[in-house]
C-alpha cells in the first residue's frame, strides 16, 4: 500500500495517471481536488497545470503519501 512512484516529476501540461493494484480501492487527494475512490484494476488522471510541489495521499490510508512536482 504505497503509491510508485512515491516522488514524480512532470512538466506543466502533463496528465499523471495513477493505477490502483492492490486489491482494496484508494484516492488521491490534494489541497483543492480528490479522485473520489479508485476501485482496484481502476485508474484515475489529472492534467497537472500549475507549478510547484503537489502533496497528496490516501484518505482511506493516511500513511500512504506522494509528491508531484510541476516544473
């Protein structure tokens, strides 16, 4: 139960696509949007616009954690 990347760095414009594994659902939320559940073999993608570093997590698992920085 991690994100792998735990660290990813794109430039601004890029889509991130992030694809859930494991066998039980997981979100990706930041200050200002969530995926909502990703069930498992789903998938969700945000377009990342705006520079700098984006922290995100898990609100199911709070200790799962990940970093996308915009350059």
């Amino acid at each position: 139960m991690q994100y792998a990347p735990a660290a990813l760095e794109v430039a601004a414009g890029d889509t991130v696509v992030w694809q859930n594994t494991d066998i039980v659902p997981h979100t990706v939320t930041s200050k200002g949007w969530n995926s909502g559940p990703i069930a498992a073999g789903a998938s969700w993608k945000k377009v990342m616009r705006a520079r700098g570093v984006v922290a995100y997590h898990c609100t199911f698992h709070p200790t799962m954690v990940g970093t996308v920085t915009v350059r």
